[in-house]
C-alpha cells in the first residue's frame, strides 16, 4: 500500500470505473423512466468505453501453509481446490454437491463428524467467480484429532465421487436451496445481487422461479 502511488490509483480509477464496466440493476415496482433519469443524472459523467478484463487461468499446485496462534485451542484446517467458474453450465450442480457433501447444518461431513463430536465443524463451499471457481472444505477440531478427522473428509469426497448423491438427496438439497433463494429475494440487496451476477456471468435475467 506504502508503495502505491496517488497517480497509478488514479490511472485505475479512469481504466476500470468507466460505462462499459458499469451494470446497473433494479428489481421491483418501480418507475422505468425515473429511473433512466436518475442513471443519466448519477453516472452519465462515467467515461464511455469497456475497460480489458483479460481472464488468467492458472493451473493449481498443491501447496500447504500453517499459521500458529499459541491462544487457539482449536486447530483450523482449510483445503481448496479448483472448481467450475461461474460461467460453467456446471454451476449449479456444483452448488447441489457442496451442500450435499458439506452442507454446515445436513451434510455428509455434518453427520459424520459434527454430530458424532468428533468435531466442532465440518464443511464444503463452492464460490464462484468470472473465469474461476473454488471448492472449500473447512475442519475445526482438536489438533490430536486433524489427522484421524482429515482422513474421514478426504474419504467421504472419494466416496462422493466415485458414488455421487442419493436421488433423496438430491430432492432435498434443490428444496433447500430453491428456499434460500426465495428468502434471499425478499431482500432488495439478495435479489438484485442475483439479478446482476447472472447477467454478468452471461446466464441472462432468470426469475426466482426458474
């Protein structure tokens, strides 16, 4: 940050805050003429043209790092790995694995390690992004138990994999998740966030009941 300089920040700001790089959204009852008035009074001032975006894919390697903190009881254990980018046709069965196999409250992980006491947590994520995409599983438990707990997350992936889902599992994972979506759309933040993300991922405008 200490090396930054005022006139690079500001070189960004003309590239990247320009019209083309601008998505505005709005879900609702709302008036659309008021609407283009209040676009041209706030951002018609935006510079005109599309800033380059280029998309690097990067191969992963496996790497490790450790962070002691003498006060934790707990060790906290995080693995990532490569997953379909938000683009990817692929997304939403992506979405439907993690919160079969990692699902905080009902996942496999859950029952196998969370509601025995063998940890205090066990989880999968899948966070998307243009251009890439990310699994997390994340392990707290006992440091004299990482190991024997590891053992069980990487063999219930395997056996994931290899087996993949019931159909009951399945049904009950899109019931969840369509509900977290209808809730999420209650909220203006939750909805338009959706609305924009998918028409910046190239997925177009799909209402709640798709």
């Amino acid at each position: 940050i200490r090396a930054l300089q005022v006139d690079q920040m500001r070189g960004y700001f003309r590239e990247q805050y320009r019209a083309g790089n601008i998505l505005l959204t709005a879900a609702g009852q709302f008036d659309w003429q008021e609407l283009q008035e209040l676009a041209q009074c706030y951002c018609g001032d935006c510079q005109p043209g599309q800033p380059d975006r280029p998309q690097v894919i990067r191969s992963s390697q496996r790497t490790a790092h450790s962070l002691i903190r003498e006060e934790l009881n707990q060790q906290h254990c995080m693995e990532l790995a490569p997953a379909p980018p938000g683009e990817s046709p692929l997304r939403a069965a992506a979405e439907l694995a993690a919160f079969i196999l990692g699902d905080e409250q009902a996942g496999r992980l859950y029952w196998e390690l969370v509601d025995t006491g063998a940890a205090e947590s066990a989880d999968v994520g899948y966070h998307e992004f243009a251009g890439a995409g990310v699994w997390s599983t994340y392990l707290c438990c006992p440091p004299e138990e990482i190991a024997e707990n590891l053992a069980i997350v990487h063999a219930e992936c395997e056996r994931f994999s290899s087996t993949g889902p019931t159909v009951e599992e399945v049904a009950r994972a899109r019931t969840k998740l369509a509900s977290r979506i209808v809730l999420s759309s209650e909220r203006p933040m939750g909805r338009l966030t959706m609305l924009a993300g998918n028409w910046m991922l190239g997925h177009g405008y799909r209402t709640v009941e798709a």
